[in-house]
C-alpha cells in the first residue's frame, strides 16, 4: 500500500468528470451514488446551459486548465470527451499529479497510448481504462470457465457486433463519424468487445481484414463493416463480423466458441445473455442478472457498468484491491485495432 492510499483511508476519494454528454453524466451519477466518493467539478467546453447539468449543483469549467487552477482538491478525473481528446487530456491530469479513469479508448495511437502511461509511471499516478463490460455476469462466468480449463484447447473463436448507427446518432457538427475526433467503428462502437476477445483469449496476429461502407459514405469519415480473420497466439483460429449499417435498431453481439470439451455461445445485444452451453461433465450455473444496455435516446450502447469502474477506482486507491482494466489492457486494445485497420 502506497502513502497516497494510506491517505485516503477514512476519506472521500474526491473526482472531477471532464465531457459532460451520456457517458460523463454516467460517469458523474455513478460518483454521487458512491458513499466513499465525491464528485468536486464538470467540467466541458460547451456553456453550461447547453448541456441538461440541472442534476448536478456543481462548480463547472470550460477547459480542464482553469479547473486544475482553480484550486479544488481533486484525486481522479474521469476523461468523458471524444475520442481524440483522451491522450492529451490525459497528459494534462497526470501532469497535475491527479489519477485518471479514461473511457475508451485509451487513445486512437499505440504511441500516444505508450505516451500516456509512461507519464503515470513518472509521476506515480494510475491510469484506469474503462471496459465495463468486463463486469457482466456472462463475461465474468466465460472468464473462469475459460481459466478453470474445462473447455481445453480452444479451436475457433466467432465475434459478431451487428449494430445501427444512421443519421440519428451521426448527427450534424457532432465528432461522431469524424477520423481525428472519433478514430473508427471498431474505435468507437466496438472496442470493449476487442477487449473481452483479448481479456479471455490473448493476443492475435496474422491478421487479414475486408472493409466497406455500405450506407455511411455521406455521414463518416471511415467504414461501417468489417470482415477479420486470425490466429490466437496462443492457440486457435478466431474472426470479427461486425457492421453498424444494420437497419433501424441493433441486432447482436454475440460470441461464439469452439473448443476441445464444449461449446459456448453468449448473445444479446450486448453479449449479455448465454444463449448456448454445452460442455463435457460441466452444468450451467444461474448467473445474476445483467444491467440493461446504455440507452441513448433512439441508440443504446454497451453494458451499464460504470458504477463497478467507480467502485474499483476506490477500492485501488485505499489499497484494498488492484486495477481492473490496467493502462497496458486499454494500451493492448488500441494496439490491436490499429492492426487490423493497417488490413486496408
């Protein structure tokens, strides 16, 4: 235990949220329903009065250089901005010696996501890379059947992330669909799913990928679908379907594994259901339920998790347990999809 969490024993762990959209409310509701943390600041570049903040009677502040000035006390800031805003941010909170919990991804580079942690080990500061769909109940049990070693050799892995994403969530002036602001489908839409591929199954290479943009050439800067093929490097063959022209609503994410003992297949919208278990001398526990999806008005997003992100944040800083999603995880992942897109 470090003295930093011994200072933090017996006290709040305070946080500051930066970008004040969906996920930052969620991010700031999840700190005001924790009783060992408090929220200080929001902070965001658009007015106030723009942003629906009628639930949080807080002090707010344009850019994240006057709130560092202004003197709060604060020990993590939560980074909730577009994705391209993360790696900078990040430099400037761990500059100011403060913890950060980033979304994801972590940064749309591998090298500024290097950068970025390699300045958390000069200054002594944690890096929490959010990837909450690790805490759902299907993704917890795939998690030990996988480790407990009852399904042996795994033989074919199958992600498909059918999803919609029209004109409705890439609006006008939004950084949706942008490539220096929103990076890429599997950036943006995708990348916690990379993350459960990589968190269960290790690293991948041999990668060859197909990409097209069927119906987003007028509303993005980058493709809609995507065909990739791999090999696990350690042991197994795996691919990745995914598209977000599905019509109207959402379809899947679904999981499907092939392994010496058994077979698994998780589903949902959000991988959030086993649809599927059959596995040699093995019987299917009953697992908790899982929180619904984030509903973003006419969309909905991945698993509502945040409120464990939060609890492990504390639970880190008071020396009570260790980083959920580590910076080199979230770094991991960024690294991954940035292979697969040099595919094209």
């Amino acid at each position: 235990m470090n003295a930093l969490s011994n200072n933090l024993i017996g006290e709040k762990v305070k946080f500051a949220v930066v970008g004040c959209g969906h996920i930052g409310k969620r991010h700031a509701e999840m700190v005001t329903r924790n009783k060992e943390s408090e929220l200080v600041a929001l902070i965001d570049i658009k007015p106030q009065d723009e942003l629906n903040l009628k639930d949080f009677d807080l002090p707010f502040y344009r850019s994240i250089n006057d709130f560092l000035s202004s003197g709060i006390e604060v020990d993590v800031v939560n980074i909730a901005s577009p994705n391209g805003c993360h790696a900078q941010q990040s430099l400037q909170c761990l500059d100011a010696r403060k913890h950060i919990v980033v979304e994801k991804p972590v940064a749309l580079r591998k090298r500024d996501a290097e950068t970025v942690i390699y300045k958390a080990l000069n200054v002594n500061r944690q890096v929490f890379a959010v990837m909450q769909n690790r805490y759902s109940p299907p993704s917890i049990w795939i998690k030990d059947l996988i480790n407990s070693g009852r399904l042996g050799k795994i033989f074919m892995v199958q992600l498909n992330c059918y999803w919609n994403r029209d004109t409705r969530y890439y609006t006008p002036c939004s950084w949706h669909g942008t490539k220096d602001m929103d990076g890429g489908t599997l950036f943006t839409q995708f990348s916690h799913f990379i993350d459960i591929l990589y968190w269960l199954f290790g690293d991948i290479d041999n990668i060859k990928g197909k990409f097209a943009d069927f119906n987003h050439e007028d509303i993005t800067d980058f493709e809609d679908s995507g065909f990739i093929t791999f090999d696990f490097v350690n042991g197994g063959m795996g691919c990745v379907n995914y598209s977000t022209a599905v019509w109207d609503q959402n379809l899947e994410s679904s999981m499907t594994i092939i392994a010496e003992n058994g077979s698994v297949k998780i589903g949902g919208q959000y991988m959030d259901k086993v649809d599927y278990c059959h596995v040699r001398d093995y019987e299917m526990p009953v697992l908790a339920p899982t929180n619904p999806g984030n509903d973003y008005g006419a969309y909905k997003g991945s698993a509502q998790n945040h409120n464990y992100i939060i609890e492990n944040v504390i639970d880190t800083l008071k020396g009570r347990s260790t980083i959920t999603t580590n910076a080199l995880e979230g770094l991991k992942v960024v690294e991954i999809i940035e292979r697969i897109y040099a595919q094209k």
